[in-house]
C-alpha cells in the first residue's frame, strides 16, 4: 500500500475531476466514511471514479481506461472528460 501526499484542496480538486466529489460529501462522514475491504459495499461506477481520483492525486504517468465510464450515465461522462483533460499534462 502507498501514501499519497496531496493537500485538501488537491484532494478536492481530484475527487470533483473524477467526479465523485458531490457524492463523498453526501456521505455521512464525507471523507470519513468506511467503505468495506475492496470496495464490496460500493457500486461499480465510484470503485472507478475512486479509483480514477487516486491516479489524478498519483500523477500516474498512464492512465488506462478501459471501459472507465462504462457505468456513468451520459451527462456525467461528458463533464468527466472535460474535467480529466483540464488533470492532465502533457
């Protein structure tokens, strides 16, 4: 497992590109909030989209998404793209 040192407002920048931001702030806990090994209490869609944040905060050199917006519905998808491309560096 890896650390990521990011501050909260990289965070936020991070979880709102991949747009996952409104509903971790709708949670209970927000950022807090337990989510069961592996993700198993999660749908599909924010496993990705966490996961999709994780490797924005990274700065991963690849990103691969295969089928990464499967399961976001349409207008979601378009606000994702333009978000994820604003994220990256050439």
């Amino acid at each position: 497992m890896y650390r990521i040192s990011a501050n909260s407002n990289r965070i936020v920048e991070a979880y709102k590109a991949a747009s996952i931001y409104n509903w971790i702030v709708d949670c209970d806990n927000k950022y807090d909030a337990t989510v069961r090994e592996r993700g198993i209490k999660l749908l599909n869609s924010k496993r990705q989209r966490i996961a999709i944040a994780s490797a924005i905060l990274k700065k991963a050199k690849i990103l691969l998404l295969n089928k990464a917006t499967s399961t976001i519905d349409n207008l979601t998808k378009v606000s994702f793209y333009k978000s994820l491309k604003s994220e990256i560096q050439y």
